[in-house]
C-alpha cells in the first residue's frame, strides 16, 4: 500500500495496516487521499518524490533523555539555507493505522509536512515511543510530557533548524503537542492543537465523571492493538506471514465482537481483551475519580505557565470539542503572558472526529486541519500555517488580521438535507453580546413519546403542585413525568460527539447528526418540544439544563439532548451530555450517593454549538437516563460499575412546576448576522 522507502532503517518492518483503524482511529478526515505516491527516486541518503517536487524526505533517530531510540521522518526543501530552518515537531502513534508510515506516502501528515517544507520549514513527524519503529513502551498520555520537551530541543540543535522550533498536531497528536507545550522547553516559540483535550478525565476517558465508553473501548483496539501486536511477535521472531495472519484474526475478533459483546460487558473491569497488549485501559478504569492519576497529565494545571499564544481549532460535533473551547478559555484568562491571553486563537469548524452522514449535512470541513485538499497539492494550504508564519518567522501573516474566534455556524435545512455554515468572527468566546434564554418544560404528564404534549417555552409555569421533597411520585401529571430506566435495556447512542470505529460498523453507533426518530419514540426517553419559531434563532456558546429530579435509586443517570424539528418533519440532534447523580457536584467531586425519591437540582452542561434553528422549525429536547454505549451505564445500585455487575430498575421523576422550573438554557446571539 506504501512506498517503501525507508527499508533499510527499519529495525523490524510492520507487514499489516488495518486500512479500517485508518479511517477510523486516525486524527484525519474519512477524505483523506490515501493512494500510494509514485515511487521515489533516492540520491545519497534523501529521497524523493515526482509527486512532491523540490521536497527531500528521510528518516532519521531522536534520542529521549532516558536514552531512548524514537524513529523520525524529515522533510525538508531542496536548498537548506546555512543557519538553517524554522521547524515543525509532529508527534504520532499512528504510523500502524497508516499515519505517518515514512516518506511520500500520501498520508494526511505528509501532505502537510509537504506544504510546510514547500513553505521554507523544516517538518518533522516522531514516532511516539513505543510504536511503530519507536524503542520503549507505549504508555498513553504519560510518556508525553518528557518525550516532548525533548523531541523539540533535539530537532532545535539540527543542522537543518534554526533553534525555533513549533509544534501540532490533531487528536492524540494534539494531546502530544500540549503535553509538549506545557513542559515549556526553551525553544517551544508556537503551538497549533486540533480537535483535542485538556483534561482527559473530564473530556476524555470519562465525561463529566462517566465513563467515556465507545471510546474507552473502540479506540485502543482500532488505533494500537495492531501495532503491539506487530512488536511482540516480531521480537518472539515471529515471521511476517504469521504476524498478517495473527493482525487477520484479531481484526475479525474485533468486528464480531467489539460493538456485541465487549461494551456489554460488566463490570467494566472484567473487559480482558487488551491484556497484554494496551495496559491503558485497566489504568483508566482503576481511576474512575479525579485522583493524582489525572491530576498528573491535566493540562489546564499548568497552563500559568504558558509563555506562547496557542492556535486551537476544535469541532462542534468533535469528540473533544468541549475540550478544545475549555482550552481556549484557560488560555485567555490564565496563560502566564499577556501576548499568550491576547494572541490565543479559536477557529471552531462542523465536525472534527465526526461523519457527515448527511442528515444533515452542513457542508465540507472549512479550512479546519482535518479538511482534505480540494485542489491540486501546490495549493494545499494548512489552516495554522499563518500562525507559524506569525510566531516561527516574526513575518506579518494574515494571522494578526484574523479574529480571535472565528466560528463556522451550522445553518440546517427547512427541509431535505442539505444544510450550510457561514463564519461568523468574534473578539473571543463565547461572544460577549450573548445572552441567556431559558425554556422551561412542561407537560401533561404524557411527554414520553414524541407525540406527547411534552413543551418548551420561554413563559415559567405559576402552578405550584406542592410536590414532597422526600416522597415517590406516583401518577405522573402537570407538574411530573415518569418514566422507568432499566440498565439491561438502555437507551441506543444515535448520533453525536463519537469516536472511534463508531461509523463504520453495522452495529457500531453514528456520530454527528443524525435522525432521531427512533429514540423519540421509546417511553423511558421524555419529549419537550416549542411551537415553531417565529425568526431565526441563533445560538453560539455554551447549552444547559437545570433539571429538578426525583430517583427511586440511591444512584443514577440523567441525559439530555437537545435537537431540532424541521418542518418536513426530520429531526437531529445538536447536542447531548449527562450528570451522574453521585457526581452531581462536578466531575472532580468525590462521589455522594443520592437519597432515594428525595428531589434534586442537576446541572447538565450539554456542551457548546453554534447553530441557527431557522424560523420555522422547533427546539426539542430529551430526558432519559443512558446513551449507550457512548457512556457507560449507571446500573443503580450505588455500586461503580466498574468492579461491580449487579444492576436494578430505577423509577425517574422529572418535575416542572413553579417550585421546581425545569429548563434548558440557550447561548442567543442576535440572529440578522444569519442572513
């Protein structure tokens, strides 16, 4: 599938790519250009490409602090001034899944580092210790931090560098690069991060204190297993043949299993199948609450001391796009200059990790480093290339002209699928003309279907129903609904911020936008719908729900998602999150069991959109308690799921009446920017 032309410096030669785990676990679009380069021609140790003309590539070793051989890949311009070049540090574990392979590969990082080294940088992509041709042990997220600061101090003393020395990367590779920023090494001057976290507990193992479970699982095997499979046995001297035919087994293991039995599976530590191979998810698993463990690799605790602006690009319906915006934000208020609060930038795009099904769609990815180039490879542009012009050549770019945040806004269709996004520009976000609209729900105690009286409206209900603080509802009516929330039969993940391997498996869920008909439709998920609006609304900023609830369980689940209704009818949804109620105080908050049928206020952040609900169309939004498998489930007992399968039905009440002013909180901007 590649050209192979770096042969001769491998140590061992990885025979298999999982051509699905490319699309699936890797940081680029499901339209990236995969086909094979036309093979290189090769002069003294460079090589070259009729494909990437004036453009030399090789392959060379970096050496950690510890010692540690990790593998690189260079590209460079044909003529290397004396003194040398501004460089780019790229770090990546994805070289198995077809990322970062070697030279001239066609993949999404060598057409970057192609446009880069097109542009007078020195590009250069590390192999993560521990995969691919890296020496060490893979250790996800705690192998970063050092690895990084010394991947980008040994690329600033190179014949090749100048001494300033960027980095960035999308995903992992932006965890990579923040890992790397926050160390601070001397000649760090500029980092760009995409669609990527700061806290991997809160956004990105769990969420919100809930285990991020399709990823939890879906991730190592479809991005590593391959890879350390690949490693062990080539060690035992095991031959290529065998080691394809083991990669075979395993991916067909996987296909069978992954989406039917393994997110099943309870407790959540019972999950085996990556002994062995990825000990990352044992150790995510033995650490459900924010502990030193966390603590250790959060990289809002040392933002202070961040000395450069950050360019940040996150996704509305990306996996991590709430990390991205909290990023932003700490960087504004707490970066350690005033040139790093000042000059931090946001650039927010439709999808990241996501598909675009096309219900609806909203367009190709705009300018965001996971769009494919449209047009020939002369032309490719990458988004953060001004702000490496800004900060790594001191050269007036068009990044001073830009806004700091700079929001493509989602624009569904009255009808059919075919959706738009125009770009809207602030001085920082969320905007500071936003203000907040509350809806409150309300019902006749019949809001468990669709076709329900379930409603939203900006008008609080004034009927106090007297409802006990400590006691059962029994009958639902005016002021509660009811539903029941069975742990053995969840409610099913349709749509939202997902990965990995989510899209492309039959039973795997989809993520972005898609259809909700079929939830709608189940009588443990509530239905609170406006009439049809009147004018555009447009919403930019963050989305939540204040829910006042009632639990037979001394633990639980509550979700929401908000959606819109078109007129034809068709529906999506724009945002979801849940609370767990033992977590009612914040993920970082040690767990509090509830008292049974006792009323509680929760807080649901849903996250951040930018959106325009059209005139016309209707604002919904649902109440359950699962999302499964996007997040593990509360089975009710009090007991952590983790180390314990004994599961109950719970009896949910969600109240809305005078005393108890359930509603969803929307971020309205004024709507005439829309058109």
């Amino acid at each position: 599938m590649y050209a192979d032309t770096d042969k001769p410096l491998l140590r061992w030669k990885p025979i298999a790519v999982l051509a699905t785990a490319a699309l699936l676990a890797s940081a680029c679009s499901d339209d990236d250009d995969d086909d094979t380069a036309a093979p290189p021609a090769e002069e003294d140790s460079l090589l070259r490409s009729a494909d990437f003309p004036g453009i030399t590539c090789q392959t060379l070793d970096s050496v950690a602090r510890d010692g540690t051989v990790l593998t690189a890949v260079l590209y460079l311009p044909e003529d290397v001034p004396t003194g040398g070049l501004p460089t780019i540090v790229h770090r990546t574990p994805y070289a198995m899944t077809g990322f970062g392979t070697g030279c001239f590969t066609n993949s999404g990082i060598d057409l970057d580092a192609y446009s880069y080294a097109r542009e007078d940088y020195a590009y250069l992509y590390q192999h993560a210790r521990g995969t691919w041709t890296s020496e060490g042990d893979f250790d996800i997220f705690r192998q970063e931090r050092n690895d990084g600061y010394d991947a980008v101090e040994w690329a600033a003393t190179q014949a090749w560098s100048n001494g300033d020395v960027g980095i960035r990367g999308p995903s992992y590779m932006g965890a990579t690069a923040w890992q790397a920023t926050i160390a601070n090494p001397p000649s760090l001057k500029a980092a760009s991060i995409s669609i990527s976290s700061e806290d991997y507990h809160r956004e990105w193992v769990y969420e919100n204190g809930i285990p991020h479970h399709s990823m939890n699982v879906s991730w190592p095997e479809l991005a590593f297993v391959a890879d350390q499979i690949t490693r062990q046995e080539t060690a035992r001297g095991t031959s290529e043949e065998d080691i394809a035919d083991l990669i075979t087994q395993r991916q067909a293991l996987a296909n069978e299993g992954l989406w039917s039995d393994w997110v099943w599976r309870l407790p959540l530590t019972s999950l085996d199948v990556f002994d062995g191979l990825v000990d990352s998810y044992d150790d995510w698993m033995q650490h459900p609450s924010y502990d030193t463990f966390w603590q250790e690799l959060d990289v809002a605790e040392d933002i202070p001391d961040v000395q450069i602006p950050v360019m940040i690009h996150g996704a509305w319906y990306d996996i991590f796009g709430n990390g991205s915006l909290t990023s932003f934000q700490s960087m504004r208020e707490q970066a350690g200059s005033e040139i790093a609060r000042t000059q931090t930038h946001l650039l927010m795009t439709p999808y990241g990790h996501a598909t675009d099904h096309g219900t609806p769609s909203f367009g190709p990815e705009p300018d965001g480093a996971l769009a494919a180039p449209t047009g020939e490879l002369q032309t490719h542009k990458p988004y953060d290339l001004d702000y490496f012009d800004r900060y790594l050549k001191q050269i007036d770019s068009d990044y001073d002209n830009q806004a700091v945040a700079r929001l493509h806004v989602m624009v569904p269709p009255d009808e059919g699928n075919e959706g738009s996004t125009f770009l809207l520009e602030a001085d920082d976000y969320p905007p500071k003309d936003m203000v907040q609209q509350a809806y409150y729900l309300s019902s006749n105690g019949d809001a468990n279907n669709r076709d329900g009286s379930g409603a939203l409206s900006t008008t609080p209900t004034t009927q106090d129903a007297g409802i006990s603080a400590d006691a059962a509802i029994e009958t639902a009516g005016p002021a509660a609904d009811l539903f029941q929330y069975d742990p053995a039969n969840p409610v099913p993940t349709a749509g939202g911020n997902l990965c990995c391997g989510t899209d492309f498996h039959p039973q795997g869920p989809k993520s972005g936008a898609v259809e909700q008909a079929d939830i709608e439709v189940r009588d443990d998920v509530l239905v609170y719908t406006s009439e049809p609006l009147t004018e555009d609304l447009l919403l930019v900023g963050p989305v939540s729900v204040q829910l006042f609830a009632k639990s037979s369980a001394t633990d639980t689940d509550f979700t929401a998602k908000l959606v819109d209704v078109r007129p034809d009818g068709q529906t999506h949804n724009i945002l979801d999150a849940a609370v767990r109620a033992s977590l009612r105080e914040g993920s970082k908050s040690q767990p509090s069991l509830i008292e049974p049928d006792r009323t509680y206020e929760y807080t649901i952040p849903l996250g951040h959109t930018a959106v325009v609900f059209p005139a016309g169309h209707r604002i919904r939004l649902q109440i359950s308690s699962s999302n499964f498998p996007k997040l593990a489930r509360n089975l009710n007992t009090g007991l952590s799921n983790t180390d314990s399968a004994e599961m109950m039905v719970a009896d949910q009440a969600i109240l809305h009446d005078a005393s108890h002013p359930s509603r969803l909180i929307l971020p309205v901007l004024d709507a005439s920017v829309t058109r």
